[in-house]
C-alpha cells in the first residue's frame, strides 16, 4: 500500500514538473515570437524625437556635411542660409528620423568593425533639448539592414536601410525652386535683339455656350494671333522648371550677365518676379530679382524662351 502510494506521489511530482516545464515552454515560445515579430517591424527605439520636436538634424554624406533646420517658413541650410532647399524631400528625412527603431541589438565582435570605419553616413539629431549621434556602417547583403552604432555605447543595432535612403543626398540633389505653370497669368520678356514679348492668360469655353472653361495664351499685342502651343507650352515649362542648381558665391559678371539672352518677367497672383538668362564659359545661367544667387540651367530651357513672337505664331 505505501508503495503503491509513494508510486502515486512521484506520478503527480513528474506530472507536475512537465506541466511546470511545458508551461516555461511555452511561455519561452510566445515570447520568441513576439521578439522575432517586433525584430520584423523594428521595436528597439534609436531616438525619441518626434516630427514636431526636431529641431535640427546634420548629416555627413558623400564628403559634405549638410544641417538642415525646420521653420515656419520651410527649411534652412546652416551651412549656406540662402540656398533653397527642397522642403519635401528634408521633410521625408524629418519623418525617417522620427522615432526610429532598429529590429535587433547584437553584441560587437572582435575584429569585426561593421563598416563602422568608412560610415555611409553619420547623421546627428537634435530633437526635444537632446543630441544623438547615428553612424550608419555597411549593409548586410542578405537582409537587406544596415549596422547602426549610436555614439556613446558599444552596441550594434540592424535597421532598415530604406530608412536612410532619403539621406543619402547631396546639397545639389537636395535643392529644389521653380514656378508652377498653372499661376502664371502673365508674362513680358525681352530678347538680346531688343523686341519684347508679351503673353497674357485668358480664360475660354471650351464650345460655344459651354459653362466649361480652358485657359489659353495670346499675344497681348495681337490676342486674335494665333499661337503654336507646343511653342507656348514649352516656354512655360521653361519657366517652371528653372533650375538644376544653385551657386550664391558665383560672380554674376563671370556668367555673362553683363550681356543677357534674354530677360523674363513672370507674373502670378504674388506679384511679379524678373528672371535673367545668360550663357557663360561653362554654360548657361539665371538670376532672379532679389537674390544675388547665380542659377544653373539647361540649354533647352534658354532656347524655348529665345523665341520671338512671329516664332511663337502656329503659321511660322
């Protein structure tokens, strides 16, 4: 009997210790699937700033170091203060960078450097009073991660390289300017030979009697000449696509203004802006009223506004 009870007794004992151990089991299980889930999404937090608390964030790539400082008014380059930014694209880096995580945190190992001595990028964030620093190293061939150390600490951290993507830009590439096509409403430019052009924007039906109205362009000079569009459209695409980049150290007599192509003024329910056209040794330029910044543009751009008004007829 007292055997057959303390048989009973060591059954319940190993009853109970593999549903102890099952129960660790799978609480161990649970948990490495939660780990492995929030290491796919990214759970390990890198900075705490927010889009609304960053208030600078300079990045080094491709040789430049480039700080870029958020304002009601847009973006500023610290660097060079008057030169225009391209709000959209530093606003993407702003929502990159905000509350960035890593999806895995590994231990450094001996000899193994990460990339860490010749970074993609290194990029500081200042946001809500406080500074990190991110040095972005290599790039694991298979996941697709890059390794991200933060200054200060040893660790190695597995982000996403999309995540920085949008910072691997340089000043040039981060520029951005131009007139959108749809505000202009008037336009008078003046060509080296001295004939001056005006255009104005009307509104029409699109049919007799029809509530459905077209913009289109005349001479102001002959409004019932009629015009070649592809003409007209390329001239304006000019003016909206004005430049490809930007000097504001740049000598505007070294750039042919002292003899322009040709000069534009674009009117827009702002007011009106003049733009000057020049070709240089190295090739053609713009200025625009207000600013002592001297423009890169395309070729294609000054010869679609070289035109003269008998060019710009649909009969020529």
């Amino acid at each position: 009997m007292k055997t057959k009870r303390r048989t009973l007794i060591v059954l319940l004992v190993f009853v109970l210790a593999a549903g102890a151990a099952l129960a660790l089991l799978t609480h161990a299980n649970q948990k490495a699937e939660q780990a492995a889930s929030e290491a796919e999404d990214g759970s390990i937090p890198l900075l705490d700033g927010t889009t609304a608390t960053l208030e600078s964030v300079s990045i080094q790539y491709g040789g430049e170091t480039l700080t870029l400082r958020p304002s009601d008014d847009g973006w500023t380059l610290t660097e060079d203060p008057a030169y225009h930014l391209d709000d959209s694209a530093c606003s993407t880096i702003r929502t990159a960078l905000a509350g960035m995580k890593a999806k895995r945190q590994l231990e450094a190992q001996p000899g193994e450097d990460y990339g860490f001595d010749a970074p993609q990028l290194v990029v500081n964030v200042s946001a809500a009073g406080e500074s990190t620093t991110l040095t972005v190293g290599a790039e694991n061939p298979v996941t697709g991660d890059v390794y991200v150390r933060r200054e200060g600490g040893d660790a190695v951290y597995t982000v996403d390289a999309a995540k920085f993507r949008c910072m691997e830009q340089t000043k040039a590439e981060l520029f951005g300017a131009g007139i959108t096509v749809s505000d202009i409403e008037a336009l008078r430019y003046t060509l080296q030979s001295g004939e001056t052009i005006k255009l104005q924007s009307v509104s029409q039906p699109t049919e007799a009697d029809s509530t459905t109205y077209q913009t289109i362009w005349q001479l102001t000079d002959e409004p019932n000449a009629a015009l070649d569009t592809d003409k007209t459209d390329a001239l304006l695409a000019a003016l909206a696509s004005y430049v490809t980049g930007q000097d504001t150290a740049a000598d505007p007599s070294a750039c042919g203004f002292d003899a322009p192509l040709v000069t534009a003024e674009v009117t827009t329910a702002d007011g009106t802006v003049t733009l000057t056209y020049a070709i240089g040794t190295d090739g053609y330029y713009m200025m625009v009223s207000g600013d002592s910044s001297v423009y890169t543009v395309d070729g294609q751009t000054v010869q679609a506004l070289c035109l003269t008004a008998r060019q710009l007829k649909a009969d020529t």
